[in-house]
C-alpha cells in the first residue's frame, strides 16, 4: 500500500472503491474486491493529506489537507478535476455533495467552520 503507512482509507458508499491516503504524500484508488495493483496514485502537492471522501455516486474521490488545499480526483481516469487553495490555515474534512457539482471542505483554525 504505502511505504511509510496510511494516514486514513475511506469506501465509496458502493463498496466499488477503497481510497487511501499516505504518509508517503500519495493518494491511492483500489478498485475492490482485488485492489492489487492500485488503479490509480496521485501524488498529493503540498503533502499532509489527512481524509478522503467520495462523491455518492463514486465517480470523484476529494482529499483534504492538513493545510489550505483540498484536491478531488476523477476515479476513472485518475486526473485531478478540481482543488481548493483557501487562505484558511487547516482544511480537515471535506465531502461532495449529491449533485456532484459542490464540495463541502471543513476547516480548524481561525473561524472554526465550512466554506465551500
């Protein structure tokens, strides 16, 4: 999986993907039941990646950072489609929301609180 460990792993709510994410500051999709080899690793920019979460329909898996970035991927093709850069010290968590056209980021630090 990764070299120096996962940092968190998340299911798409179809049981059709595992994503994880590494100490090693990549991000894996493992298309289940076999999830070897990985069908696609992203390199995370800025490292410190802490969360993963798919859309409901599985198609996007976004990754949220231990700093102002969060990032989502296409599960198909494995290409980031979209990323937040936000002036907000720490993004926590984040989820797409059902129209697959909004991501839901949760930041701590100053303003505790989403943005979006």
């Amino acid at each position: 999986m990764h070299p120096e460990g996962c940092r968190s792993a998340a299911f798409s709510s179809d049981g059709r993907y595992l994503a994880t994410v590494g100490y090693d500051d990549n991000v894996r999709l493992w298309t289940m039941p076999q999830p070897d080899p990985a069908s696609f690793t992203a390199r995370i920019p800025n490292g410190d990646f802490h969360h993963a979460a798919f859309s409901p329909d599985s198609r996007y898996v976004a990754v949220a950072s231990g700093g102002p970035t969060t990032c989502v991927y296409d599960t198909q093709t494995g290409q980031q489609v979209g990323r937040i850069d936000a002036s907000d010290p720490i993004s926590v968590d984040a989820c797409l929301l059902p129209d697959n056209e909004r991501l839901a980021v949760y930041r701590a630090g100053i303003g505790d609180g989403p943005s979006g």
